[in-house]
C-alpha cells in the first residue's frame, strides 16, 4: 500500500464509501466483495487535472459516461473536464449541466470553467458564479489568454475568489498557422511549424503576473525545456505556481509524425529529445507537480483529414499509469504523487481524493500491477475514439482494480458498468 504517508503491507476494508479498517490481515469471512490484490500496488485513485470529454456538443468523440469508463480503466477516480466544449463551459448553466451528466458516470467528474465568454478573450467569463458552484480550476484550453491585461485582472478576480487560473501557453502571434514542432523535422515535411518560443514567451508572461498579482498560476501540458527551467526559477522564487506535463510529451519526440500520422499531432507539440528530457527532469526533481493526460479524443474520420486540417489531440486516460511506470526512471512512490495526491491538491480535491488510505477516508482508490506486461490495442478501448498514437506499444503496469465512493467499477481489468 502506497499513499503521501508512506509504503506498508496492508488490507483495507470498505463500508458506504468509506474506508472502514487498515490492517496488516483483516478478517476473511467478512462478508462481502474481496477484491484480489496479491502483487499489487494498493494506492489512492488517480486525479486527471486536464481530461476532454467532449460533452456537450461533440458526443461523437466521447461523452462523460464513455470519457468516464476510460478513465476508471486506466485507475482515476477522478477528472477534471476543459471547458473547450460546445457550447464553452462559460456560465453556470453548463456548469450545471456538466455536472448533471456526471452524476451517472463511474468516476467523480468536476468541471474547470472558461476564463473568457466563449474562450474568446475579450471578455471574462463569471468566475464568481462558477465557483459558488464548486469549480476550482478556470482555463480557455485550447487557447491561451492573449491579452496580458485582461490576464491580470482574471488573477486578481481569481486570488479574491479563492481558486485557481490555468494557462494554455501559447503566444498565437507565434504560433499561427502552425501544426507541429519548428525545427528540423518541420523543415524536411514542409508542415508549417510552432516554435518553442510561443509556450515560452506566455509561461515567462504569466510568472510575472503571478509576481504581480500574488495570484497562483497553474501552467497547463509544458513541453519545452525553457518552459521548465522557467517554472523551476519560479518556484525558487517562492511564487505561487505549479505545473503539469503530458505522457506524450515525456515518451514521444516529434520525428513521430515523419510519416504523417494525425495521431501524432497535438498541441502543444511534440518536441526535441532535448526537451523531452527537459520534462522528464523537471517530473523528477519536482519542478512539475503533476502528470496530467490531455485526454483529447476525436473521431476517426475528423483524424483522417490531412495533417494540416485535423484536429490536434490523442488519448490518454488508460495509459497514463504505464507509460509513466515505463518510461519514466522513478520510484512507484513519485509517479504515484504525480498521478494521485499532488495533481488532487492543485484541483482543490484534497480530503476526497489523493488519500491517505486510511480509516475514515473516501474510498477512492486504485489497484494496479507494477509489472503486469501488456500491449496497447486503440480498437479495444473505452473511449468512443482511437486516436492513440501508444498503438501497439509494449507498456508496463496495468490496472486490476478501481474503487471510486466505495464501489468496485473495475474489477479485474473489466469495466463494471
């Protein structure tokens, strides 16, 4: 058993949603569902930061009961939908909406609001109204706030109301008209590229608002190595932000999409190895808080457009746990505070989500095989769409078992509704 307190054996017993007992052996003859763990790793449920379901407007791709499957397979219990939704959830209505169609679904699903009406950027969306709801997390996904000023009046709203802006670090002046990494791999395919600076310039912009507002900043999929070593310069500081990466950007360079494969494209894009091996330091030395997957299904027909007109974006909810015990050179104990406790506490989850796996605590857990070998099959996932580039990729660790509010949706690999 692994939590934020530390490693033991143990059994838990659960009642009503809450954990009941921790103990070296509990009784067998209690009654009840036994779940088998023998060689595994009991832990608290995984926390999305960044999950796309889609719903409403492009239930074709995925909707929060089929977005929620994947992710209680892949051992969350929690996500936290974007709001780059149709209609945006920009307003109370959808707020409510959202959360309406997550109170079917196998995990706890919460909401980030839009910064601006519409994600547009011209104008900010009601953060009050939103947050008297529940929301935590405020972002336009998909876009980055371009307008420095409106950006800081957002953070001194956000620092009074208590919650948490996040930022799509993209500089469009930079950026547009691109759909991959600039640099050499660009330059030979003829595709239009995105340079590294385009993140850069808006993690450096936003830092200095934080300094300036006292507003914590949370910065959304990093991918550069300078948008790192920023991050890293930040906290040294002592200012108030934190950050998260994406699997694909810790395990996939952009010589991927050589071939033209849609399924490599996303945004922000694949990188260098050099900053690959940027994020994966900053994972390690605890510059970035949490690996969050980017979840961003599209249907197959919009990814067989070619390459400069589909949408970017690829799984992620049921490989995040293994790419990140495969590729990653870190104890169990760190990627589980990167998957678990770490990334519940930036969403404002703490006490329901990320443990301790304790007497008393929501029974929110995950149970997964460190060493369980498997491959990845995109036609035999939950989600409506394919689009994984891990496609028939060997990966390490896999899930037994999820508990989320003390039901077993996941019981030996298997989706239980």
């Amino acid at each position: 058993m692994i939590d934020a307190t530390g490693t033991r054996r143990a059994d838990v017993a659960v009642r009503d949603g809450v954990i009941i007992e921790v103990a070296e052996r509990l009784d067998e003859s209690t009654q009840g569902l036994e779940l088998d763990a023998s060689g595994c790793v009991v832990a608290p449920g995984l926390v999305d930061l960044h999950t796309h379901l889609r719903e409403p407007g492009r239930e074709e791709a995925e909707t929060v009961e089929s977005g929620s499957r994947a992710a209680a397979l892949g051992g969350y219990t929690a996500v936290v939908a974007m709001p780059n939704t149709e209609p945006a959830i920009d307003s109370a209505a959808v707020v409510r909406q959202v959360l309406e169609l997550g109170t079917k679904a196998m995990v706890d699903v919460r909401v980030a609001g839009a910064i601006t009406v519409g994600r547009a950027g011209t104008q900010l969306a009601p953060l009050g109204e939103m947050a008297d709801l529940g929301v935590h997390l405020f972002t336009d996904d998909g876009a980055g706030v371009q307008d420095a000023r409106l950006m800081r009046r957002a953070l001194e709203y956000a620092g009074g109301l208590g919650v948490v802006l996040a930022q799509h670090c993209e500089d469009e002046s930079l950026a547009a008209g691109g759909h991959m990494h600039e640099g050499e791999w660009s330059s030979r395919l003829g595709i239009p590229g995105i340079p590294a600076e385009a993140e850069e310039l808006m993690v450096a912009r936003d830092v200095a608002l934080s300094r300036l507002t006292g507003a914590p900043v949370h910065f959304l999929h990093l991918s550069t190595a300078v948008s790192v070593d920023i991050v890293r310069e930040a906290k040294a500081a002592g200012l108030s932000v934190t950050a998260e990466a994406a699997p694909h950007h810790f395990t996939l360079t952009h010589d991927s999409v050589s071939a033209y494969d849609t399924r490599f494209k996303v945004n922000p894009p694949l990188r260098t190895a050099v900053d690959v091996a940027a994020v994966k330091q900053g994972l390690a030395d605890g510059t970035i808080d949490a690996i969050a997957t980017d979840h961003a299904p599209h249907s197959q027909e919009a990814k067989e457009a070619p390459f400069d007109q589909a949408p970017p974006g690829m799984l992620g909810l049921e490989t995040a746990l293994a790419l990140a015990l495969t590729e990653l050179e870190l104890p169990v104990e760190q990627v589980l505070a990167l998957l678990s406790w770490q990334p519940a506490r930036i969403a404002g989850l703490q006490g329901q989500h990320g443990g301790p796996v304790a007497p008393g605590h929501a029974a929110n857990l995950c149970v997964f095989d460190p060493e369980a070998q498997w491959t990845v099959d995109g036609n035999r996932m939950a989600s409506r769409s394919r689009n994984t580039p891990f496609d028939g990729m060997a990966l390490r660790g896999r899930v037994r078992h999820t508990v989320c509010r003390g039901e077993a949706v996941v019981i030996d690999g298997v989706a239980q509704r």
